[in-house]
C-alpha cells in the first residue's frame, strides 16, 4: 500500500482476501499516483462511501460509511454490499445487461438494515471508475442517509389519512379504501357494507362537561370501535362525532344488521370521564351494495342516518330502504316504535293468576308484558321481543316490567307472590342484583314476595356473573323460579347450578298428560323431582279440569293456566288470601280464583299506600342528566338498556 494512505483498511486474511489481492496492488498504483486526491475525495468525505469491485464485494470504506451503518471497516471490507441490505427487501434482479453486479446497479432510495437491526433508508448512487483503456475497474458507491426525510414524508401521508384526535383512518382514507373495497367485491360476488353511526346528544358532554372531556370521550369510543371491527373491516372517524365501519366480505342485510347491533353493545357500558361515568348511545344508518358508486354508497348511508335520528329517537338502527322488501320495511318500522314504547307509556302489564290446585286458591300472579302500539292495537310477548333483542332493548324491558310488576305487588293483600321473567342478557348484565334491590325499596314490597323466573338453559349455561347475580339477590330474600322445567339439556344441573326454590313443568307436557302415557309418566317423574328436592311445583298451561285433577292426584300443588283465568290487566281491587305461610306448602286462603273472574273478591281496607318513586342510588349520568343537572356531586349508576 502506498504510504501516503496508510489507514486505507484491508480485507480480512482468507479466501475473499486473498481473491482481493490482485485488486488491491492496482489500487495501490491508483494511489500511487492519486494519494492525495483520493484522501481528500473519499476516506474524509462527508458522504458515507465505499470503493466495491465489480462483483459487488467491499475493498475500501470510509468513517461516514462505518458512522451510518453502524459497522466497523473489518466488518465490511471483503464481504458482499448485500451484508447492508434489509432483510425484507426484494432481491435486486440479475438483468445481464452488463458486467456490474445488480445491486451496483440501482440507484434511487433503499432500504437498508443497521449493524444493530435498526432500518434506515438511504439515497445509493454509483460511479464506474476505468482504466485508461475504458475497462470498468472498480465502483464508487455513495450512500445518503435519508431516513429522517423519509419519516418525516411518511408521517405526513399518515396525518393527511388519519383522524388526530382517535388515531382512526379519515373521510380521506376512507374513499381510497371504500373504492378498492367495491373494486374486490365485484370480483367476489359479494357486498360491501356500511354502518354510520352518530352519538346521541354528544353535543350535551361539550357543553356541561367542556370539549376536553368530549375529546376524552371521542379517544374512548373509537378504541372500542376499533377493537370490535373484524380485520377486514375499517372502523373510521369522519368527523365530529360520526364514526363509520367499512365492511368488506358481507352477505346479506341480516349479516350487516347483527354487526352493527354488535358494535352498538360494546357502546352500552359506562364511559369513565375524570371521576364521572356517562353513559351514551348511537344512531346508526345501514347500507349495502357492490355494483354502486362510492359517493352514491356513502350518501346512502347518510341518509339512512339522518332517518334513524329524524323523529329525536336515540340508539335507532335504519336501513337504506332502496331494495328492503315491505316486510323488512315493516319489522324495521316496527323495531323503530318499540324504542318509543317506553317513553310514550305504551306498555302495560297483564297478569295470570297461580293458583293451589287443593281448592283454587289464590296465590299470586304472573307478569306478562304486552305493547298497547297505538295503530297495531295490543301485541303480545312474540310480536316484539324478537325486534327488542335486534336493538339491544332486552334489558331496559326487563327493568320496567320488574319494577312495574314490585309496584303493582306492593298494593296487594300481604300473602300474594308476584314472579317476573328475567331473560338471560339481563340477568348477566353489570348492576342487576342493584335492579331488584332498587326496584324492591321503591315500591315497598317485601324481598320474599318477588320470584324471579328463568328458563332451564339460562340456568344450565349462567356464566360466573349470572351466579354471582343471582347469590346476591336470593340472599336478599327474593326466590328463583326455573321455567319451562323439562324442556331443557339436563334438569338435574340446572337444579344443581342455582338456589332454585320453584319448578315450573312447561304446558307442552300438560296439554298430553290425560291422554299419553308416556307424557303421563314424564310429567309423575318431574313432579316427583321436584318435591323430593323440597322444591315448589306449579303446572303450567292447564286449560281443562281433568287435567287439573290429574295433576292434583299425582302430588302438583300449584296450576297456572286458562282453566284458572286469562293474563289480563290487573284487577281494580285484589281479594284476599288470608294468612300465608310463604315458607312452605301454600293452604288454602279465602277467595278463589272465580270469586276474582266473577268480580265478587273481598276488598282489603287499609293497605299502605305505594311509596313515591325514589331515583337509584348510585347510577351512571345519562347524557339528558347532564343537561339537567349540571355537573353532579357524585357518580352514579344506570342501566341504560
């Protein structure tokens, strides 16, 4: 080497250094010559470069190479420049057009990887040095670190697509998205969905709380928005407090209906602002389509939206009614109603007497909800259950007819029981054991005169909320009744799972029992279960006296059913059952179930009156609640659904 480039580095001893021999004593005579030229132009430039022979193997480095990669002269001298390639990048073609190695060959930005596995993205550019007879002799490689460019670049495009605030995609991303979804759909034969959703009286948390808690509140909803979507599907912000969910790969409108009242759940628990619990809902409008222009697709969506929030309704769910058939538009109109029911005062209660198969004596009631829809007259359970689980109402009727049903109770004569269906989601649902507990200290009625019903599957599947809901409640004093007894996957579990006080055998077995013995028999065995548990057993279904006797000489004590009275609205004046031992076997009171049909009951004077409503005690703000009350002076509870 020439002495006047002493700290030029050398390859490593083996057999890629001794290839390199050769090429080092020329560059040695171009040193020679140039020494001093070369040391200004390459070892001290400030740009990171290296002197690669032909095949693409490193002869020389300089400290602004080693500086940027993170690597020392013996780590790179003698080994291929792909040693500072990033892994994941493509491998750069051999086009054979020429004797330089592909790599030397491409200039313009890449990817490369750091001694310590960090990414970093340079300018490469290349310059062939030759002999003084032309031949290509060795290549200058320059490297440019561009990675903070490069970063700054990208996080610009990330800010013109994304929302700044939630961190979700924007309107602007959602158009590029929206038209590869269409794109794709086309070619899969299937639909591209959307679900615009809109914050009930978002407005309301700005101006009682100030638009930092709003802020917090936006951040909160679009995490579980973004955590609820599927990954196919894009959960975006388009402003305000519209959110949109881009669904790619749907099937039907059935498919699109359940994913919105899925997103629109995780909506239902509380949200934590500072110290503060609020709860909210959404309007969501819903449309469908593959075949369709994105501007036209989104207007829909839009449309449906403003449909759903027209009348001031909240947590509606309308669909774009371009292609929906008259039926569909009739359950949609109909599930829309269902969510003015209870604030028009449109439910009523009806109750079916229980009687003691001894003597007919009454025992209690039964409370049965119905709609009074003001153009489709009074719809029984079946009509609208189905549309109330669609929109996420299950709870918030269940609630009303519990406490509806305490308050009504509370008026009777001290020795009549009154039992309330309690669906599954409601009886898991946070805060139910604290239901009950307000429902019984509003109306007054003493905690051992309330059973609660549920089917045997509820009890067989409860999940560890349920269990615990269910302990605090019957430990409190309020019993459990097991509906539909036999119908189920295993009665004996069912029993075994909760504190069970009442077994309910479903009218599918009465209605046999006189004529099919097998039936006969399967109904003398459930029977039987039931008492030798020590549990009560009521019949269900009765409609003639010979099935009343039959169920009387085989040990059932207690009937309910048509032979006995209708479900009907609750009598003006409720007779008297005398002294009831609650405990046990039930005897014989004083009015029977026809003294009550035939109006002739026995008025009992000097009931207490039912107590004024009294709010819950602890319960979450609903948005309306803030508007009224300002900033409260302490969280509370509330059920919304």
């Amino acid at each position: 080497m020439n002495p006047s480039a002493p700290d030029v580095s050398r390859p490593q001893e083996g057999t890629a250094g001794a290839a390199a021999g050769p090429r080092l004593r020329a560059i040695d005579t171009l040193l020679a010559d140039r020494g001093q030229l070369f040391r200004a132009l390459f070892l001290a430039a400030p740009i990171p470069k290296a002197l690669v022979d032909l095949d693409g193997h490193v002869l020389v480095v300089n400290d602004a190479l080693c500086t940027m990669t993170g690597r020392t002269p013996e780590d790179m001298v003698g080994r291929h420049v792909d040693l500072l390639a990033h892994p994941d990048e493509a491998p750069v073609p051999d086009r054979g057009d020429g004797p330089l190695d592909p790599w030397l060959r491409v200039d313009g930005e890449r990817r490369l990887r750091r001694a310590d596995g960090t990414e970093l993205w340079a300018t490469q550019s290349h310059e062939v040095v030759h002999t003084s007879t032309g031949t290509p002799q060795f290549v200058v490689l320059s490297l440019v670190d561009v990675t903070d460019r490069r970063r700054a670049e990208e996080d610009l495009v990330r800010r013109a697509f994304t929302d700044p605030l939630t961190g979700l995609p924007n309107r602007r991303a959602l158009n590029d998205r929206l038209n590869h979804a269409l794109a794709l759909s086309r070619r899969r034969g299937l639909q591209v969905g959307l679900v615009h959703l809109n914050l009930d009286r978002f407005q309301a948390v700005n101006d009682v709380l100030g638009n930092e808690a709003g802020d917090q509140l936006l951040i909160q909803v679009a995490d579980r928005l973004r955590w609820s979507t599927r990954v196919e599907d894009t959960a975006v912000r388009l402003g305000g407090d519209e959110f949109l969910i881009l669904a790619e790969d749907v099937e039907d409108l059935d498919g699109l209906r359940t994913m919105a009242t899925r997103l629109l759940s995780v909506l239902d628990d509380p949200f934590l602002i500072g110290k503060r619990e609020i709860v909210l809902s959404a309007s969501v409008g819903l449309t469908l389509g593959s075949d369709v222009a994105p501007d036209d697709l989104l207007r829909q969506a839009h449309a449906a939206l403003a449909r759903a929030k027209a009348d001031g309704s909240r947590a509606r769910i309308e669909v774009h009614d371009g292609g929906l058939s008259d039926s569909e538009v009739d359950q949609l109109q109909l599930e829309a109603d269902l969510r003015n029911a209870l604030e028009s005062d449109e439910l009523r209660l009806f109750y079916q007497p229980i009687v003691s198969l001894h003597d007919e004596t009454l025992l209690g009631y039964e409370a049965l909800i119905r709609w009074q829809h003001p153009t489709r007259g009074l719809l029984p359970p079946g009509a609208f259950l189905a549309a109330a689980e669609d929109n996420r109402l299950t709870s918030r009727l269940g609630a009303w007819v519990l406490r509806q049903a305490c308050l009504d109770a509370a008026g009777w004569p001290a020795g009549l029981r009154v039992h309330v269906n309690i669906s599954a989601r409601h009886l898991a649902e946070p805060g139910f054991a604290d239901l009950v507990t307000d429902a019984l200290a509003e109306s007054g009625l003493p905690p051992e005169r309330l059973e609660l019903e549920i089917t045997e599957s509820t009890a067989l599947f409860a999940a560890d909320a349920t269990l615990q809901a269910v302990s605090e409640v019957t430990d409190a004093g309020v019993t459990l009744a097991l509906d539909d007894f036999g119908t189920g996957y295993s009665a004996i579990t069912a029993l075994h799972r909760l504190p069970i006080h009442t077994v309910k055998i479903d009218r599918s077995f009465v209605a046999d029992v006189v004529t099919e013995p097998s039936t006969a028999a399967l109904v003398q065995g459930l029977v039987q279960l039931g008492l030798g548990m020590g549990l009560q057993v009521i019949a269900e279904g009765i409609e003639d006296l010979d099935q009343a006797d039959w169920l009387r000489e085989h040990g059932c004590e207690m009937a309910q059913g048509y032979a006995f009275g209708r479900p009907a609205p609750l009598p003006a004046t409720i007779p008297s059952t005398g002294d009831v031992d609650l405990t046990g076997t039930l005897p014989p009171g004083e009015v029977t179930v026809q003294d009550v049909l035939d109006g002739e009951a026995v008025v009992t004077s000097g009931l207490p009156p039912v107590p004024a409503p009294k709010p819950p005690a602890t319960r979450a703000m609903t948005i309306d609640e803030l508007i009224a009350e300002g900033l409260p002076t302490e969280d509370r509870r509330l059920d919304e659904d």
